[in-house]
C-alpha cells in the first residue's frame, strides 16, 4: 500500500471519527442512547463481518483469545459506547470530542500503574499532570460546579476514556501476539460486543423510535462508517506508520467534531475548551515521550540525510556525461 493511500486513509479515519459524535447528537434526537450503541456495533459487526468473508480469514481456535477479546469487547466497546450515548444527550458534540482527546493520557495511566507495562520517566509524569490540568480548565470549576446533569455527563464520557486506556493497555498487555490479522483483531472485538448488546436487546434496546431521514442516516454513517471501515482504515495506518504516529488521529477528532458541532448544530464554544484541550495534547506529547522522540529521530535523520547526499553526489559525479566536444 502506497504512503500517499495511507495518508489519505489517515486523514479519512480523523474525519469520520470527529464526525461520529455529531451523528450521536443527531441520532439522539429519535433514539435512546442504548439503541445508538446498539445500532452502531451491530452495523459494525456486519460492515468488519464481511470484508472478512470476502477475504476468507478464519477465526481464531485458542479459547485463550476468544476470552480477552470478550473483555476488550466490553471494556472498549460496550461500555464506553454506552456512556458516550448517554452523555451526548446533556453536553454539546463538539465538547465530548475534545474529552475524547484524553484518550492517549488515560492510556499512559493504565499501562503504567494498572498493567505496570511502562515505567514513567518524571518528564511523563508531568505530561500526565498537564493533561489532568487541561481536563479542569476544559471543565472550568471557576464557572461554579453545581453537579448538574451536564457535569455528570462529562465526568461519565472521561470515564470512557478511561475504559479506551484501560483496554489499550490491556492490549499490549495480553493480545499484542496473538497473530490475528487487524482485519480480524477488528471483526472479533466489534463482533463481540454486538453479540453481548444483541443478548441484551430485551433490557435496553426495546424502547419506542421516532425515527426520520437525518436519524437513520446518521445511524448508518455512524455504524457502517465510523464503527466498521474506519476501524480498517486506522489499522492500516498502524500498520504503516505504526502505533505513535498513527495515534495523532487524535489531534484531527476533537477539530472536526467541533467546527461540525458549531457549523451543523449551532453549538457554543466557551473559550476554556479550545484552551483546555491544547494543553490536553501537550501533556499528551509529554506523556507518550514524542518530544525527546522527535529530536531523537531527527537527529538520526540528518546523520542519514548526510550520508545519503554523500552517496548521490558521487552517483551523480560517476553517470555524469562526458564533456561536449
């Protein structure tokens, strides 16, 4: 696959996943939030589910697998889904997309003091720090904390966030080895968790509908596009530029869904948000270590840029042609 593919798919995956918090907002409007967390892994299901057929991949046999994807289902699936649908109907689309971004720094917690995968170096720690201090100027206490259903609500979506860290550790931890294709890693973990929402149907999912054209629209973009082919298209980046550069999707999300959120719905944007979340993504960039890994790289590559413009200036002197005569 070629860079320029990538990148596109790259750029795909930032977009729709941005946008899938406006198709929440809008989905709500008809539906309960159960039924769009329903909607979307069961659309999902049936999008992965058959790229899979078509590719003729076969399902894992070790029992092991079946039971940590089982948890990754429900960890990063379920759950998570759940609590984003219920919270989008008290705060505004464009502002769970911003909470969205502290996914890596929910991450770098888990993998460190749960899963005890990452020792933090002290300037982490005080990525980690940052980031926490974002998440309170994001939800402004100056404003007065009157515990209203909005507050919950964004405590609920950072709960999520915490669910996303706590499986992508969890990743690392217990499935980084197990051989599954991404196509496949994908199908099973959005598989099973539209299984356990299916099983569940009877609690949460028979309620009345008032449905309309943007509803249903919105559900299927949301299910078919952003909980099924973008979970391809992200894979490929992984696979591609790997897991750190690929992750920078985060910083794409929070953008979308707030110009959509303002553009589409007429959101208000308070100015603690934008300014919360920058300091959110600096934290993230010291949490994850990026800054000392870029000057690293870049160093390595002007050492290679050095050598390779070595080794093209004697190409070139040696295929140069002879003098005109």
């Amino acid at each position: 696959m070629s860079q320029a593919s990538v990148a596109v798919q790259f750029a795909l995956t930032g977009i729709v996943w941005g946008s899938s918090f406006l198709f929440m907002k809008v989905a709500l409007t008809g539906i309960s939030p159960a039924q769009v967390a329903w909607s979307r892994l069961i659309l999902g299901a049936l999008v992965l589910g058959l790229f899979v057929a078509i590719r003729r991949e076969a399902l894992p046999r070790s029992l092991k697998i079946w039971g940590h994807m089982t948890v990754l289902a429900v960890s990063f699936c379920v759950v998570p889904f759940l609590l984003f649908s219920w919270a989008q109907q008290h705060v505004t689309s464009g502002l769970a997309s911003i909470y969205n971004a502290t996914t890596p720094i929910m991450t770098a917690i888990m993998a460190a003091l749960v899963f005890r995968v990452e020792k933090l170096k002290p300037l982490q720690i005080a990525g980690i720090a940052l980031g926490i201090a974002g998440v309170v100027v994001i939800i402004g206490p100056w404003q007065g904390l009157d515990l209203s259903q909005s507050l919950i609500a964004q405590f609920a979506i950072l709960g999520a966030t915490a669910c996303y860290g706590f499986s992508l550790a969890y990743m690392r931890k217990f499935v980084a080895n197990t051989g599954m294709s991404a196509l496949m890693f994908s199908f099973l973990n959005i598989g099973l968790a539209a299984a356990i929402m299916a099983v569940l149907t009877p609690v949460l999912v028979l309620t009345p509908v008032h449905l309309d054209p943007w509803i249903v629209m919105s559900v299927v973009l949301l299910g078919c596009l952003g909980t099924g082919i973008a979970y391809i298209w992200n894979q490929n980046a992984v696979r591609a530029w790997g897991p750190t550069r690929a992750s920078t999707v985060t910083y794409i999300t929070p953008l979308v869904g707030v110009v959509l959120g303002v553009v589409i719905l007429g959101e208000h944007v308070s100015w603690n948000e934008p300014v919360g979340v920058l300091v959110v993504f600096l934290g993230i960039l010291l949490a994850q270590d990026r800054l000392r890994r870029r000057r690293r790289n870049d160093e390595g590559t002007d050492a290679a840029a050095a050598g390779s413009s070595g080794r093209a200036a004697a190409v070139s002197r040696s295929s140069a042609p002879p003098p005109a005569r």
